[in-house]
C-alpha cells in the first residue's frame, strides 16, 4: 500500500475528558486548522478565546433532546466519510457539506460510571452514540481521514501536528484499528451491563489437559490488550499471570527485563542496559525451555528486539507496547499472540478451590527492599552483589516451592522448582548452571523459605557462591549461619517467606 500523505485542513473535535485539549487547540489554531465542534467541548475551546465553528452552524439544526442528538447529520458524516474523489466531492459542494480531515473524540465514560453508581439511568446516559458514530466513520475512511480515538492517542496528534498537518496511510489505519478496537470493547462492556454485569463466563477451547473443558470468567481487556489471531489458552493465561507478576516486581527498573516463562516458572530472566541484550541473555538462562513459552518485557519492544524475538517459537509476548513495524513483523505467524499491559492492576484476593469449598487469600505483592533484610555474617556484601542478590529474591519468589534461585551479573543462571526438598532444589540449581554453561561461582542464591538443616549453605560452598538469602525463622536458623560463617558466605535474612503451591 503506498504511503499517501494527506494533509490535515479541518478537524472535528468532541470529548468528554477535556485534560490536554487547550495545547492541542491552540497548536491546530496556529496552523491555520478550521476547529468543528459542539456541545461542552465547543464551549471549552470558545471559553479558551480561540475559534471555532459549531456543528449547528454546519447542519442548521440544533442540538436537540437534552444533547442526545448533535452531530448525527449528513452534513457532518458526509464530511467525514467522501472520499475524495471526483463524485464524492461534487455530492458534497452541491450538499455544501464541508470536508473534515479529521475526528477527535474522547468517549463518555461508561464503565467509569458503572463502577461509581447504581444508578441504572445515569449509567445509561453514559452511553454515547454520537461519538462512537464518529470514530466508527472516520476509522472507516482512514484513507482520507485521521481518527485521534481516545485522549490516549493524543501523541501521535502531536506527531501529525509536528508533520505540518501531514500523516501517511499507514498511521492512519494503525490509528483506525485503534478505534475500532476501542468500539468493540465499549460495546462489550454495554453488552456485559445490560446482561447482568462485566464478569461473564467466556469458554476456552479446552483446560490444562484437551480433555478438560474450561472457562474464563472476568474482563482480560481491563488490564490487557490481546493482538493477533491466536486464541489464548487456558495454560496460556496461567502463564501471563505468573508472568504479570513476576514483572511487577521489575517493571520500574532502569534496566531493561525480559523474563520467559514456562508452566507457571521462569526459565529465564535479565535485566541488561537494552531490550536486545536483556533478550539474549535471558534467552541464554536455558533456550531448550524457552521454546513455546511465554515472553514479558518491561519496556515497548523495539524493531531490533523483535527481530531477536521472532528466531525463537514461543506463543505469547508481552510488553507495555509494540514499536511501529514490529506488530506486523511478529503476527506473520498465525500461532502467536501479542499481549499489550494496559494496566497492572492484580485482583487483591486469589481464591482457589478446594476440599469442597474456597481458599482465599490476599496477593502476595511485596518486594524485597535491602533495607528489609538483615546481614546475619561477617563477610559484608558489595553493592553489586545486593543488585544480584535482590535480583535473585524476587526470582524465586515466583517459582513453585521448594526453590532455589541463582543470579550472577543481573541473569537468572540456574533456578530449582517444585522440589519437596529444599536441598533437591538447591542441587537442581547448581546443576542446571552448570549445564547451561555458566559458572555458579560467586552467584547470588536465594531461597523462597528457611534452610531447615546447613546442606544448602554446604552446597553453595561446594559451588563457590559467595552470597545467600533466606528468610529465616526456623528453630535452627543458627546452623545455617554457623555454616556460611565457617565458609565465608555472606547470609542475609529477609523475613519474608515466599510459599508458592
């Protein structure tokens, strides 16, 4: 498709949130763009001093029924959806239907009002129908018409406006998927209200095994934005869960992070100063497990990365954002699928079936701060070995018990999960580095509970680890320490244990 560039001369501006609306005004003012509105929003841009033409002025018609009708006319949708050519734009001189380059409308707050009121009425009200008329018919003729469907997208109107009005054909239809996809879920949650509330059972194609059938219940699309044609699984969304919350306890790092993850457990993990070599040196954590897992990264994915990405079969990727390209680069392949954070919201409560009833408990969402744990040795621990050692602390936190994490220069280099005994864990460990190629000496390891008995400590000498956390508080919490005394192991005690069943 070529890249036709169209110039913004008119735009259409309706919303609801006006934060952010006076820049934007006065920049298009400035440019010489000729401002349709209506309604509050006419009366906001009007209350700025800057001009602007009211649809009314355009139609001839007022806006009626306590503002439920205001911009659905002909002449405004006319303008909106001609395409320019030599027919069209005869229909709209001899209608005097002015063009309009582009629409700019920020919704009624539907669901915010759902969850602030009972009110059936009120919440009805919320529902908009002018607006959602427009994104609709600009987004269908993205080929003349720039659609800016939400607030969210205001950067890429800053983008245009810093083009001297211009946008080429493939920002557009990337801005009218947008929209529509904004309308689809503003009609589903209207669906969802109207027929008994948002947490709807949806059916997966089967459960953990293809003889278990399997629903979903809740709205992923609060919290994530699912792109490509793969229909996620039911294993699938256990694994972006582990995978969220592994995140959350890295997503405000510096660094870049990108952790893979297999059966609920990461296989891999780093954290490196660019999304590329944070990738590889994950990836490196065990590539035998990576293949068909399930990726997370802490920062938009850029075109480099991607390219890195796509060598390896995986099923899900995650990311608060796609760089341009590397969408349609990645959704080549049909069996993949792209998982965009809007939020990191968790439910408070994790609720669980068992023995005939629910276990509830509350999320387990803290992270380790060194200032929390407690130097138990002599030998002091370096800075950098803080680095890796709250590295390793958060790591393991997300493995299934019993574990052990190992971290050497900001990479998960061997990890032991699922073990009924802590020193199977620790042994599995040392061993997988090893085998990965890595040299566990002078490593990081943490364990998600106490050291019941010294062997680990032993273990860890063995392996020349140099540094250990654990969070104490078993009876004999003094023959650990005794033992990474004699070996000259730093220990520190966390308290914090960190079960996972």
């Amino acid at each position: 498709m070529p890249e036709l560039q169209k110039r913004v001369h008119s735009v259409l501006i309706s919303v609801y949130d006006k934060t952010g609306l006076d820049e934007l005004v006065r920049l298009l003012t400035e440019m010489g763009i000729v401002i349709y509105s209506t309604g509050g929003t006419q009366s906001y841009i009007e209350g700025l001093g800057l001009p602007c033409v009211a649809v009314e002025q355009v139609t001839s018609y007022p806006s009626i029924l306590g503002g439920r009708v205001k911009t659905l006319h002909p002449k405004i949708f006319g303008g909106i959806l001609a395409m320019r050519n030599d027919d069209h734009l005869s229909q709209l001189a001899h209608f005097e239907i002015p063009m309009i380059d582009m629409v700019v409308v920020d919704l009624y707050p539907f669901e915010e009002t759902t969850k602030t009121t009972d009110d059936h009425d009120a919440i009805i009200e919320k529902i908009d129908i002018g607006g959602i008329s427009l994104i609709r018919a600009a987004a269908k003729n993205y080929r003349e018409v720039v659609v800016i469907p939400s607030k969210e997208y205001y950067k890429d109107l800053h983008q245009i406006v810093a083009s001297q009005g211009l946008s080429n054909i493939s920002h557009r239809k990337k801005l009218a998927a947008a929209a529509f996809q904004i309308s689809s879920k503003y009609d589903k949650l209207i669906y969802q209200y109207l027929n008994g509330g948002t947490n709807q059972m949806s059916e997966l194609r089967y459960g953990e095994n293809p003889h278990q059938k399997a629903w979903f219940k809740g709205d992923i699309n609060e919290v994530l934005e699912v792109r490509g044609q793969k229909e996620l699984s039911y294993n699938n969304l256990l694994d972006i869960d582990a995978a969220l919350h592994m995140m959350n306890d890295f997503k405000e790092e510096h660094s870049a992070c990108v952790a893979i993850f297999k059966h609920n457990n990461s296989c891999g993990l780093a954290l490196r100063d660019s999304l590329s070599e944070a990738w590889k040196a994950a990836l490196a954590g065990d590539p035998q497990s990576a293949f068909g897992g399930v990726i997370i990264c802490n920062r938009e994915v850029d075109i480099e990365t991607a390219h890195e990405i796509d060598k390896l079969f995986y099923e899900v990727l995650i990311a608060p954002g796609f760089e341009e390209g590397v969408e349609s680069m990645l959704l080549n392949r049909k069996n993949r699928a792209l998982v965009k954070i809007k939020s990191w919201d968790f439910a408070p409560l994790i609720k669980k079936s068992a023995v005939n009833g629910v276990l509830i408990q509350e999320d387990n969402l803290k992270k380790l701060r060194k200032e929390d744990s407690r130097l138990v040795t002599s030998r002091s621990i370096t800075d950098a070995e803080w680095e890796d050692l709250i590295i390793a602390v958060n790591c393991v936190k997300h493995l299934k018990s019993n574990a052990i994490a190992l971290v050497k220069d900001k990479q998960l280099i061997g990890m032991g999960c699922g073990q009924t005994s802590r020193v199977d864990a620790c042994k599995q460990a040392i061993e997988k580095a090893v085998r990965m190629g890595f040299d566990p000496a002078g490593s990081c390891m943490a364990s998600e509970a106490f050291f019941p008995f010294p062997d680990c400590v032993e273990l860890a000498h063995a392996a020349k680890i140099k540094v250990i956390a654990q969070p104490g508080g078993s009876i004999q919490d003094q023959k650990s320490i005794d033992a990474a005394e004699l070996y000259s192991i730093s220990m520190a005690l966390t308290g914090i244990r960190n079960f996972k069943h």
